[in-house]
C-alpha cells in the first residue's frame, strides 16, 4: 500500500481504562473531556479513543494509554498535552 495513503489515515490510539477504579477515579468525566476536546481543533479526526477493561494499574488510576506512554493519574489535560507531542 502506498505509504502517503497510510499517513494520511493514521490515527493516533488512546486507551482509556473504563475499569471500576478508574471510573471510580474520573475515567469517565475524562472520557467526556477528550471526547468533546477532540471534535475540534487540530486533533480533530487524527485520535481513535477506545475504552478498555481494567489494565491491572488500578493504584495509579484514572489510567489512560497514549501510544506508548501510560498517563497515570491523569487528567483530560495532560492526555490532550502526551497527544500534542510530536
Ligand atoms: S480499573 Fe483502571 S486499571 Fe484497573
């Protein structure tokens, strides 16, 4: 396949834990945040959110994975922040 055509659907993964201590944790408000962050902007149609079960990382909950960084702790901002990175 031509490698421009890959590029230009490539889209970047993030994992949010839907697990019931992350949720506990914010997870879903988070979800929420990114959700409406990312209809707009330059990340708009450039990020797939999919929502996972528990990651086994329950201590450092609300957890999201942006590519293959783990954002523990985390808030809508600073997944927003790991996605702006090059
Ligand atoms: S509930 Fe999210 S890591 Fe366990």
């Amino acid at each position: 396949m031509d490698i421009r055509h890959v590029m230009k659907h490539s889209r970047k993964l993030v994992f949010c834990c839907a697990g019931s201590d992350c949720k506990k944790s914010g997870a879903k408000l988070i979800r929420k945040e990114l959700k409406e962050s990312l209809q707009e902007g330059d990340l708009k149609g450039k990020v797939k959110l999919i929502q996972t079960k528990c990651m086994d990382m329950c201590k450092s909950a609300p957890v999201v994975i942006v590519g293959d960084h783990f954002c523990k702790k985390t808030t809508s901002e600073k997944v927003l922040n790991q996605l702006k990175k090059p």
